[in-house]
C-alpha cells in the first residue's frame, strides 16, 4: 500500500487538478490572515497540495510543530509564518517527488517571511515509523496532518507515535476523510479510491475508540462537512458509503475522563488570541464567546487550564463536587450530513 500511495503522490498526480473526486482540495471559509500568507506562498507549492482543508488551530507563535505527510510543504511554510522565528516547523513525507518540490523553496519562503534563517526542516520517513528519525520523545507542541491518516495501513501505529512525540499538553490537531460505516475489503484495496483518500478512511466510530487507546482519551470534533465526490464512476462503487472531510483534536492529558462530567466549573474568555477577538472556538460544541461565563466539563476544563491556552482563561470551580454527566452527551454519527439535522448529536458535548 505504501508503493501504491508514493505512486499515485509522486507520479499519477503531477497537480491537484489531476485529482478524480472532491475529497481534498477544499479550503473552505478561509480566514483573510491565512490567505495573505498563502498568496506569498511558491506557485509550485501550492500546485502539489492534496490535503483537505488549512490546518491551522490558534496559538501558534513559538510553537514547535509536525506536520505528518507534508506533501509539497504548503501547509508548512503558511504555519512557519504563524510560529515565528522562535518556533518551528518539521514536515515528514514518504514520497521523493513531493519532498523535493517543498526542499527547494526553504530559501525562498524564509525570504518572503522576513527571517533571518528558516525554521523549516523536512525529513524521508513513513509516518507510522517516527521512531526511525531524529525526532526526541516530548519534542512537539503540536502535531498537525491534512488528509493524510486515511492513507497509512496502520492508524494505530501513527497515532501511538503521535502521542509518544506530544508534549504533555500538547494536541494533535488534523483533518482526515471518515466514513459512517466499515469500508468493505475490496474497496479498501481499490488503489484509485484509497489515492482519492475514500476507501483507506476509518468508520468514525471506530476512529473514536482507536484515538482513546491510543492515549486521547476525549477526542473533540472542530469542523466537519458531507463529500459529495462529484465523479459518477468513483460513486458506483462506493455502495452507498457516505464519507465526510472532518477535524478533529487530540489532547494529551493524563487521566481525562471518559464521558463528560459535570463539576460546576465553568471558564471565562478573557480575549487576546490573533484572529479570535469576540470568541474561542475549541471545538463544534464550544464556542466561548469573550467575556461571558461558560459552564464546561472537567475534561474541557482541562485542555483550557493545562495547555497553551491557560493565559487567555479565567478559570472558577474545582472537582470537590461531583453532579452526574452533563445532558446530550451522544453517540450517533457527529458530522452534519446536509440534511435536516436529524441526524446528528454531539460528539463531546458540554
């Protein structure tokens, strides 16, 4: 599967637009900051990039970041602009043709972001296999990826490496391709539908219970929207499977809970984050406008007062008292399916 994938990355595609369905490729609802940074980025960058959306989470000036399957480096070069010369930005890729486009403009992208030396690097190397580089344990404040997980023939195996290079208090913060049921074994072995990023994808469920035993225990669902694939023959064969381009973070912290239990704590937005002045968006079901007192989980207490974004909170109650699960806490599919609604439920939901 790996000589599968390096062929249809580094040989069948030669741009995006040699792509055959709608699953990468779509920068919706892109913030005016990211686009000013994207339009300084090399034409010939941004001509490989397959991914499925900008990853880009908040509070990234100083952060040390990897990126796994960086492709053409795009997504690197637009987040080493956000870290700054005190961060940086490590790209990890298997695929020979899309390392060598992102190596050859380092100079150029330093340049055009004004520092002094890059704080770009890309290293060869199979994203399941992380202990094969030079990458130290509890190096990473965050790890990003953009459609990448639902090509790798072991999902566990990246994420347990993940988990292994995070920081405490660290995230995982990426975008993948997730279906509402199994994907059959015959479709997961059809080289054109695992390239367009479809048949490799993980059921979400499934994906949801892999992410806790790897060590996340409360994954949090931010962004999601239905593939409508757009190519009648890679339909036909699809059987009716639905699939959904979604972002989801990981939080590595210790001993969170499994559900979401109600303390009575609450926390306040005090403002200050670029680009998030009237609220936070930690993920779908949390929105937390600025300055106004928002009752919160144990476990969301957590990633706001044991992470980067500690400073921008106020933080009221503690775990002394203890009142049961707070309401809706479901488990139906959690993406919108452009329906009705009546489908959906919250995936974490306080």
């Amino acid at each position: 599967m790996h000589e599968q994938v390096k062929d249809y990355y580094g040989k069948t595609l030669q741009s995006s637009d040699d792509l055959q369905s709608n699953a990468c490729c779509t920068d919706t609802n892109m913030p005016a900051h990211l686009k000013a940074i994207l339009a300084k980025i090399h034409p010939q960058v941004s001509s490989r990039y397959y991914g499925c959306g900008l990853i880009a989470p908040e509070a990234l000036e100083g952060m040390h970041i990897l990126d796994l399957g960086s492709g053409s480096g795009r997504d690197c070069y637009v987040l080493s602009a956000l870290v700054g010369p005190k961060g940086s930005v490590t790209g990890v890729d298997m695929t020979p043709e899309q390392l060598s486009v992102a190596r050859e403009y380092i100079d150029y992208h330093r340049q055009q972001f004004g520092f002094d030396q890059s704080n770009v690097a890309f290293f060869e190397g199979y994203i399941e296999k992380l202990d094969a580089l030079p990458l130290g344990e509890n190096q990473f404040d965050i790890i990003i990826s953009n459609c990448v997980i639902n090509l790798s023939p072991d999902k566990e195996a990246v994420l347990k490496q993940a988990h292994r290079l995070l920081k405490s208090g660290g995230e995982m913060y990426f975008s993948d391709v997730y279906s509402d049921r199994r994907v059959p074994t015959h479709l997961t072995n059809d080289a054109q539908l695992h390239g367009e990023c479809l048949s490799g994808a993980l059921y979400w469920n499934d994906f949801i219970n892999l992410a806790k035993g790897c060590g996340f225990a409360d994954p949090r669902l931010v962004e999601d929207r239905p593939l409508t694939i757009d190519n009648p023959e890679i339909e036909s064969k699809l059987q009716g499977i639905r699939f959904f381009s979604a972002t989801y973070r990981l939080f590595k912290i210790n001993d969170l809970e499994p559900a979401c239990e109600d303390y009575g704590q609450s926390v306040i937005y005090n403002g200050g984050l670029p680009y998030s002045k009237d609220a936070f968006l930690l993920d779908k079901h949390h929105i937390i406008k600025t300055g106004e007192v928002f009752p919160v989980c144990g476990n969301t207490y957590r990633m706001l007062s044991e992470t980067r974004f500690k400073p921008f909170f106020q933080f009221n109650g503690n775990t002394v008292e203890h009142y049961g699960l707070f309401e809706g806490c479901g488990s139906a599919l959690p993406f919108d399916t452009g329906s009705t609604g009546a489908e959906t439920s919250t995936n974490s939901c306080c």
